[in-house]
C-alpha cells in the first residue's frame, strides 16, 4: 500500500466498523438497522470514529460500541477515558 492509499483505506476501515456497530446497537435496541445507523450517526462517537486523526477506527467494534454506550447513557467522563 502506497501513501496515497492510506487514507482511502482508512476511510474504507472506519465506514466497516461505523456499519458493524450500528447493525450491533440496533440489535441491542430492537430497532431496525436503518434507525440503528441514523441514531448512530447523530452521535459524538460517530464523528469522532469518522475523524480520521482521531484513529479510532483502528479500535474494535467492542471499544466503540462501549463508548457509543457511555456516551447515550450521559455518561461523558467514562466516554472521555475511553
């Protein structure tokens, strides 16, 4: 991989995970993947995973999901250290 492709494949990298923990938190919620996604992108965490010098993509879905988690439940400290 070129340097010129590194942000292409971040992107693609953050795009993956941003899909996985919407369909997860839509799960958790009963709510249909669609809404899961459009909660999801109305989120702190969303744009923070889509940052792409935040480097959280390179986090597991777990790890975003708990501060998707943190973050609905008002939970900013914990969301923070996360």
């Amino acid at each position: 991989m070129n340097q010129e492709q590194i942000p292409q494949a971040s992107e693609f990298v953050a795009d993956l995970t941003a899909a996985e923990v919407a369909r997860r938190y839509a799960e958790q919620k009963g709510i249909s993947t669609t809404d899961g996604v459009r909660e999801f992108m109305a989120t702190k965490t969303y744009s923070l995973l889509m940052n792409p010098k935040s480097y959280l993509s390179l986090e597991s879905v777990e790890y975003v999901l708990d501060m998707l988690t943190a973050e609905l439940s008002g939970d900013t400290e914990r969301w923070l250290e996360i």
